[in-house]
C-alpha cells in the first residue's frame, strides 16, 4: 500500500501556515479548495522516495520473460519448453494453457487470453512465460522455448478485415459469436436521431469530407510491471488438501474447469498479492480471480505510484497472469518489467478511424444535420472497443445543438497489437473530423468560425438529440476566453501568409453513469478514520496515477474537517484496506470520488459539531471547522484547537471512522438501446485556440502556441488542472504533427512488425517540440460535482488536433483531414494547392483581403 | 547465469560504495538493482527518454547507457543525492509547488538536467531550459510546469531568497 502524507519530517515547508479565517466570507466558504496547493505525494516524487512497482524487490524475486509471437496470425502447432526448463537457474514456465480461461475488460467480449493457447494474433503476442533467478538467465530461457506455427493469412487494413468470408484462405482473426456473423467485427452500431435526411436535403449548405485518424500510443515513461505474490494457506500446508502443497490447477487439462468448486469457493487455497502499474485495481482483481479461479476475497491487489498510464494501464495484461501463475507455480514471488518494446505491443491505444462526415447547416449557419459513417481499426483484441466504437458516435452531440444526427460505426479486428482507450477515449478522432467540417462550413458561409460556434452553443440544462442530459456548461465561456486571449478578432486570417490561428471546441465526459460491469453498488468510496491526535487517515480506493487523485481527497477531508493539509494521510491504491472505486478512467475519479470524500467527511464533521456544539452549548452548525481550529461562528475569537474537537467528538461517539460513496444517477440516460453508453453525470466542455506557421518549402508545421480554456466546473486546485490541461493539449499536439503507431507491409518484408517499437522512433514531443500552452481555467459550478467540480484530465485534449488543422488552414489555405500533419504530408498537399493555385491566405469573411497573398518565399 | 563479475569502486552522493556487479551492468542497474537508489529511474534502457539521467561530475548523464565502470572515480550525484542539509533543492521544492511532477516518473531524471544546467548557468532563459531538458521526455505535463519551476528555482538560486517554507 502506498501512503502519501501531506505532512512528514522530511516535508518542505512544514505545516501549512494555519489560516484562521474570520467566518467563512460568504462569497466563497472554502478555504483550501480553489488555493494552489501541493500534491501530497509532490515532494516524495521530486526527491525519488515515490516506489514505483520496479523499484520494490521481495526476497527471494525470480525475473520472468514473456516469449512472443514472430508472426501476425498463426496457429499454434506445438510449444516446447524442455530445453529452457533444463536451463539452470530456470525455476518455472507457464503457456496459455496453464491458464485456458479468456478475458476481457469489457464483461461481453472476453475474447483474450492471458497466453495465447492455439492462435497468435498479432506480432508480440504472447505465448509463454518463463522466470529464472535473474532476468538474464529468464532472457536465455525464453530463446530456448521452442514454439512451432502455422501462418495464417493476415489482417492489416480494416476494410480488408472486413471481407474475410471465414474460409480456409480467409480465417477470420476471432470465431464469429454466433453462426453466420463476421468474426473480423467486434462491434455494429448504427444509431439515428430526428430528420436526418429531411433536414440534410433541407440544408442551404453541406459539406461533406472524409477523414483519416492514424493510430497512436499512451507511451507512459514507466514500462509496466507487475510482481506476483503467493503464500500457500497454512491449513492447507498441514496437509487438508488433496495433493498437499500448491494446489493451482497448472497442468494442462486440469485448469479452468468451470464447476470444480464446491458450494461456489474456488478450491485453490492460499492468498494471490499482485503489485501492479495498473490503472484499474479493481477489474485487475476481479480478473485475476476469475482467471485463475481464486476466491476473490484471497487476491489481493496492490497499485503502487503509477509512472503514467493515461489509459494504456486500463485493464489486465499478460504479465499480470504471468507473474501471478509463476509465483503459484514456484512458490517464490516474481517480477516481469516491459521492455519499451513490449510497451508498444501491450498498446490499447488509440483506434485508427476512417471517417466520413455529412454537415449540413442553415444560410446563417445554424447546424441542422450530421451523418456519419466510421470504420474503426480495433487490431487483434476487443479491449474496450465495444464502448469505443458506442463513443465515436455518441459523444459528438455537445456542445452544439444538433437537430438531426446518425452514425454507423463499425470496428474491425485486425492483426496488430489492440486498441483501446486512449485520453478522450473513442471521440478525439470524431471530434476531429467534426471540428474541422465546422470549419469549412464556416467558410462556405463566410462566417466567423468562432462566431458560428458560439451561435450553435447549446447552453447548460438541457438535453443532446441523443438524450443525454447536460447540465454546467460553460463552453460559450471558454470560447470567449480563447478568443480574447488569442486576439482572435485582429489577427485571424491577417496573419502574414504562412500563419495562422485555428480555432476548436469539444465536450467530454465526467464519468459514466453505468460501470463497466452491470452491478448496483457504489461506483466509488472513500473510507476515513480521525483519532484524538488530530490526523485524518483516508482509505481511498482510486488510482493515482499522476493526475493527483491522492491529492484531490487529502483537500477535500481537510476542508471538511478543518485540519491543516499536513494532518491528512491518504491510503491508496490496496485492495486489502481500501473500499473500492473502479479505477481511473473515462474521467470519473474528481467527480465520484470527491463526492464519496465529500460523504464521508461530513458524517465525521457532524460528530465533531455535535461534540463541540454540548462543550459551548451552542448550536452545531454555529461551530466551524477550518485551519486547525473548532470556531465559534458568531464569534470567532472563541475557538478551540481541532485536536481537541477530536477528543471531544472521540469522547462522546467512540472511535471515530466513516465511509462515503458516491453512485451516478439511473434515470438520465437514452431512452435507447446503447442510450446508456455516454451518459455521464456532468460533461466539461473546451475550447482551443492554435497558433501555427507553416513552412511551405519542407512541410514543417510548428505549432507556436495553444489557448487552452476549459470548463471543469470547478477548480480544486488550479495548479493540478492547469496541469491536466496543460499535458492533454501537448498529447494532442502531438497527435496531430507527430505520432503514429504504424505497422509494416508485406512488401515492406514483415508484414505486420511494429514499425518504430521505440522511444527515439516513434516520436514524441521533447521541449523543444512541444509549444507555448496558456490555461484558461473556466468554471461554470456543476450542480452535482464535488463543490462544482467536473473532469479536467481528457476533455482538454480533443480540441488541439482540430484547432491545428485550421490553423494550418488560416496559414496557407490547405486542409489537412488526414493525421498526423507531418512534413511529407503537408508538403504533399502544399504541393497539390499550388498546382491548383490555391496555395493562398484564405479570404477573411466579408472583408475580402486585398492583398491576396501568395508564397512570399521564393 | 554466466555473466562474469567485477567489482566496482564508486562515489555516489558523496558516498564511497564498493560492489560485485555483473561486468556488463550500466551504471543504472547498478544504481537500482545493487545499491538500492531507486530513484533514478528506467524508461527506456536504451538513452531515448532521459529518465535515468544522473549527474556525473556535474554533467547530466544517461546512466542507462554508461557501463558502470565508466563511473569509477567521478563523482555521481543522484536524485537522492540532490537535497541539501538545510532541505531540499530549491529545484525540488519549486517542482513541488508548480506542480512540476505529475506521474513524478521523468522527475528524477528532469531533476538532475535542470540542476546541471542551473550549476554551470543560473540565470538560464527559457530556450536555454528547454534545450537543457530536450533529452528528458516528460509525457504528462505539456513542460510549462516544468519550465516555471526551474525558472522559478533559479531566481531563488540568485537572489539567495528564503526557501519555500510556508508557501502552500
Ligand atoms: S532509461 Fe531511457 S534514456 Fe536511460
Ligand atoms: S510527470 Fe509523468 S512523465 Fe513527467
């Protein structure tokens, strides 16, 4: 379990100067919420104290290897692990049968497994784990593992996945689910909203464009790693059951036998700790219980600090079964660390989307009607991708109000490492589809694109045409913000040739309403113990991961329970003394958690007003708690220091703990089939201003600067979400000029190898790189958010790509709708204008630009 | 299994370390897996990301790709070797408070650039920075965060200002 402290010796700045206000002032009862304040964990991460799951060893720790598939489809013909096994210092190997339950994150498409047992799917695939005592000797030994395949035929675009017939020449990638089905289609969605083709033929303009979003990867700094952990049951040791010793069903043929168990308890006794760089503590212990056939409340889950994971760490990988099968097997704990390589092959990133898009909109500019047809490259595995493919169209209908609206998206299987989830999980590549159509009809009416935005703005407390129900919205704010900032109004389109501003908005999700697995009970929960000392402990069962989450419940229990930020200690991240929350994904964790923090701290708050109120004889709600103090409300001079509340509060009630949980409201989704996927209790809303210059010689964009303005309701702390959305607009940046996860051809020699598997080869920003970021944090108060608060770690990401593309537009007249704008393809393209003579500033509306300027270089 | 050993003699942090490693061990993997200073950290093991850059006779060093021999009879500071007797950096105390460290995982790394940098120039302007820490891949904060702490450190540096005690 990792503890973060605000407090501790080796602590700068000591205890937080205790303000003692005098009375809350009424236009703000907050007293840390809002201030720029430390992380808890901040100086154990500025010092190299933080434990990262790579820098914990256990005595005794064997080092394990994965051995992975050198081809993209084959079947497995046989696996042979004899010669490693006689290796010395070999301890143990496990193959996918060892293991023959599949899995998925998504209850409905479980269609991995932990090793593959008859078919590999894509190169880097799995098939076989092996651990030694030291990671050399487990390298050696996975050289040995001999593996015998069978190639198939391969997959690499989707639209060609998509015409497999199933035959012996034309295998699809997964059995179909049922008789008759593509087994190359992970997922159909086909959802229309009011008049769509009425209101399309009724347009005074269309514009119709088809757009490419190339795949990309999270590549956190921090590999993944996991360590496995067994300890064989003491009573079982003495001998109660059948063979004695590890009873975990590793051979083959006798493993995953569903109906072994008596009375539904798994008969593998002893107790499974996995440490793991996940994301999602929870779903990785429901499935390791389930997948190795362990009584869930014997796994144990550990998520030390997490070196990045932005949704690349969102459900169970090979190494996690690996580790933990290999602990079971050899009795000693064992580690497997990715290499970089192995990060790019585990993936889950973002899909490759081919997108096509119909806009229509009135004379003056008024958005009537959008069709949309998306084919989504989903690579070997499902993933998340059933949710992914139900996000790239269902999260399209905010901010703007939309009369009419459809979209077929269809995902395909192919044989490349799986997509995912990936910040702003299914609707970036929409979003940038979408953004970049306004444009263009912006500029068939001869509007101003902020303009034809800000009169499309649906405003807050209503709902989408596809039912969702929008409540905060301050998305006309952050258009605004951006435009004042940016000087929009002077410098759009009067920008020398060759510069230029772009503009974009989007709208993300603060959560959804319904997990991932179907289930009633609190979606997150927060469990808080206070003692006679004055410390508050907070047992939170998120995930930290570099978003601050630790940090965001320390604020709100010492807001609530008025004691200085260093008297609180956050427990994360440890399923044995945490309640659970179901990870850090799809935005959820400020909004549900704070909420549950938020609970739990006001039932503890009421005791220790109630105790002070009998002490004063006043009432409770006339006692205050806030910067270390018990104050008297009418007469703050009264006071008593809150370690004393404490005792008072301990005296009267006992020892003093409290939970608090939050669940999402039921009863806002579609009235639909699918009408629950993109139902979220609150949205945040952005907007993002680009500036770029564009050299017409090499293709070169730079992107200078980005606006960044962001509804996120409220800001807890305005450092840690400028810092959201400071890191989402440089991601997105670098999506769109930079990133690409791309994959061999035949006739390329390999077909299917990763292209660029390494941090110098698929390149992402350094400093000097990454463009000026300006925050403009908007807060529009979120009705149900913890003291207003909504999402601001994924929405602020979406707006970047598109605002680039215009940009890029305003500079020299070209439109790129194909990702990434790098220099081979926007010289292209440059070229193409200029054959065309349309290489130009682009003509500001109704006011036409005299000087019709053209390449100013020679 | 097979690797042949030798034995080492170090100074890190002002520390005189001897160890057996195996000959083919970096100086990270001596760091993280022999001495137990895990605060450098691994991202790559290849010299593309910066993560286990350390100081080594000032200069900011990929560990990861320096044979640990390399390193006998310099002077290695790591990130646990940054905090002074009187707390810590001010480099590191102004990551703290700007909200420098998201992940905190490139931190170490971008740790020992900035105070590099910052000992052979104080008073640095925001190219400079950015040139400095072009080596260190930061994938969660977009670098503003970081450039404002380093900036923010070296004004401290120079004008021999309190340290950030009492600041939140
Ligand atoms: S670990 Fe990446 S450069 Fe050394
Ligand atoms: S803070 Fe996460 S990589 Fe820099």
């Amino acid at each position: 379990m990792s503890e973060t402290g605000g407090g501790g010796e080796s602590r700068p700045g000591g205890t937080d100067e205790q303000r003692v206000p005098d009375g809350r002032n009424s236009q703000s009862d907050l007293n840390l919420i809002g201030s720029r304040l430390r992380k808890v964990d901040g100086f154990a991460k500025a010092s190299g104290k933080a434990r990262y799951a790579d820098d914990i060893a256990l005595p005794g720790m064997l080092h394990a290897r994965i051995v992975r598939s050198p081809h993209p489809h084959a079947r497995i013909v046989s696996i042979d692990s004899s010669r490693a096994e006689a290796l010395d210092g070999v301890r143990g190997v496990v193959t996918g049968r060892d293991m023959p339950h599949t899995y998925g994150v998504i209850p409905w498409t479980p269609d991995e497994h932990p090793l593959c047992v008859d078919r590999v799917r894509y190169i880097g695939d799995g098939v076989a784990a092996v651990a030694a005592v030291d990671e050399d000797t487990a390298i050696e030994a996975a050289g040995l593992i001999e593996v015998e395949y069978e190639e198939l035929p391969a997959y690499l675009d989707p639209r060609k996945a998509l015409e497999a017939t199933g035959g012996e020449d034309s295998p699809y990638i997964h059995e179909p689910r049922k008789a008759g089905w593509n087994g190359n289609i992970t997922k159909k969605v086909h959802l229309d909203f009011g008049e769509v083709h009425a209101l399309m033929e009724a347009s005074d303009v269309v514009v119709e464009g088809a757009y490419f979003f190339e795949g990309t990867t999270h590549a956190p700094i921090e590999p993944h790693c996991a360590i496995g952990l067994w300890e064989p049951d003491g009573r079982e040791a003495g001998g109660l059951s059948s063979g004695g010793g590890l009873t975990f069903p590793l051979e083959p043929g006798m493993g995953g036998q569903p109906g072994k168990h008596e009375g539904g308890v798994p008969s593998s006794h002893g107790r499974l700790t996995v440490w793991s760089s996940t994301q999602v503590p929870h779903y990785l212990h429901r499935e390791l219980a389930r997948v190795l056939e362990l009584d869930p409340a014997r796994v144990r889950v550990i998520q030390p600090p997490v070196g990045g994971a932005f949704g690349g760490k969102s459900e169970p990988f090979d190494l996690e079964f690996c580790v933990a099968a290999l602990a079971m097997k050899t009795g000693r704990p064992v580690k497997i660390l990715y290499t970089r390589e192995e990060v790019f092959y585990a993936h889950r990133g973002r899909h490759p989307f081919h997108m096509r898009y119909r806009t229509g909109a009135t004379k003056d500019g008024k958005l009537q009607s959008v069709d949309a047809q998306v084919l989504l490259d989903g690579g070997a595995y499902a993933s998340f991708g059933l949710v992914t493919t139900y996000y790239s169209g269902q999260l399209l209908t905010a901010p703007y109000t939309m009369p009419a609206y459809r979209f077929d998206s269809v995902r395909a299987y192919t044989n490349k490492p799986a997509c995912g989830p990936k910040r702003g999980h299914g609707s970036v590549q929409p979003r940038f589809a979408f953004e970049v159509q306004l444009d263009k009809l912006a500029e068939k009416l001869e509007m101003d694109p902020v303009g034809l935005r800000r009169s499309n703005a649906m405003g807050g407390n209503t709902r989408t045409v596809n039912e969702l129900r929008v409540t905060s919205n301050g998305f006309v704010e952050c258009l605004e913000a951006v435009e004042r900032a940016s000087g929009w109004k002077e410098r759009w389109r009067r920008l020398p040739f060759g510069r230029g501003l772009g503009v974009a908005g989007s709208c993300y999700i603060s959560g959804t309403n319904y997990p991932v697995y179907p289930n009633d009970m609190p979606q997150s929960a927060v469990q808080i113990q206070i003692d006679r000392s004055g410390r508050v402990a907070v047992f939170s069962g998120a995930s930290e991961i570099g978003q601050g989450t630790d940090s965001m419940v320390a604020y709100v229990a010492a807001e609530e329970l008025g004691v200085p930020l260093d008297y609180v200690r956050v427990f994360a991240g440890d399923t044995d003394f945490t309640p659970v929350d179901l990870g850090a994904y799809s935005s959820r964790v400020t909004f549900m958690l704070g909420n549950a923090c938020i609970d739990a701290a006001r039932t503890l708050k009421r005791k220790v007003q109630d105790a002070v109120a009998g002490e004063w004889g006043c009432k409770p709600r006339e006692v205050l708690l806030a910067g270390g103090w018990a104050l008297f409300a009418p007469d703050t001079a009264r006071k008593l220091p809150i370690r004393e509340a404490f005792q008072l509060a301990e005296a009267m009630f006992g020892t003093l703990g409290a939970t608090g949980w939050y669940n999402t409201p039921k009863d806002i989704h579609g009235s639909y089939r699918g009408g629950t996927i993109g139902s979220s209790p609150a949205y945040s809303f952005t907007a993002h201003v680009a500036e770029v210059d564009v050299d017409v010689e090499t293709g070169f964009v730079e992107v200078k600067r980005i606006w960044i303005a962001h509804d996120c309701g409220r800001a807890l702390n305005p450092v840690l979400v400028e810092g959201q959305m400071e890191g989402s607009a440089y991601m997105g940046f670098a999506e769109a000029l930079m990133e690409e996860q791309i994959f061999k051809s035949a006739e390329q020699g390999r077909e299917g190898l990763h292209n660029a598997p390494s941090l110098l080869d698929y390149r992402i920003p350094t400093s000097l790189d990454t463009p000026e970021l300006e925050s403009l944090i908007v807060e529009s108060l979120d009705p149900e958010g913890p003291y207003g608060a909504k999402e601001a770690g994924e929405g602020p990401l979406h707006p970047s790509i598109p605002a680039i593309a215009n940009a890029i537009h305003d500079a020299v007249g070209i439109r790129m709708d194909a990702l990434p704008f790098s220099p081979p393809r926007v010289w292209r393209r440059i070229n193409e204008a200029r054959a065309e003579g349309k290489l130009k500033k682009p003509t500001a509306p109704g006011r036409p630009i005299e000087e019709e300027v053209h390449e100013s270089v020679s | 299994m097979g690797a042949t050993n030798r034995i080492v003699d170090l100074n890190v942090n002002g520390d005189r370390r001897i160890a057996g490693v195996p000959t083919h061990y970096t100086l990270l993997e001596t760091l993280r897996y022999v001495l137990g200073l895990t605060g450098s950290k691994q991202g790559c093991d290849k010299g593309d990301c910066g993560a286990c850059t350390v100081l080594v006779d000032g200069v900011a060093t990929l560990s990861c790709i320096m044979p640990v021999w390399e390193a006998e009879g310099a002077e290695v500071v790591t990130v646990e070797g940054l905090a002074r007797e009187s707390g810590p950096h001010p480099v590191q105390d102004e990551f703290d408070l700007n909200g420098a460290a998201q992940c905190g995982f490139c931190t170490p790394g971008i740790l020992c650039s900035a105070v590099g940098l910052l000992e052979r120039n104080p008073a640095p302007s925001r190219e400079e920075i950015k040139e400095a820490l072009s080596g260190n891949l930061c994938r969660c904060t977009g670098y503003t965060k970081i450039y404002n702490a380093v900036e923010a450190a070296a004004e401290r540096i120079r004008t021999g200002s309190a340290d950030g005690a009492g600041r939140r």
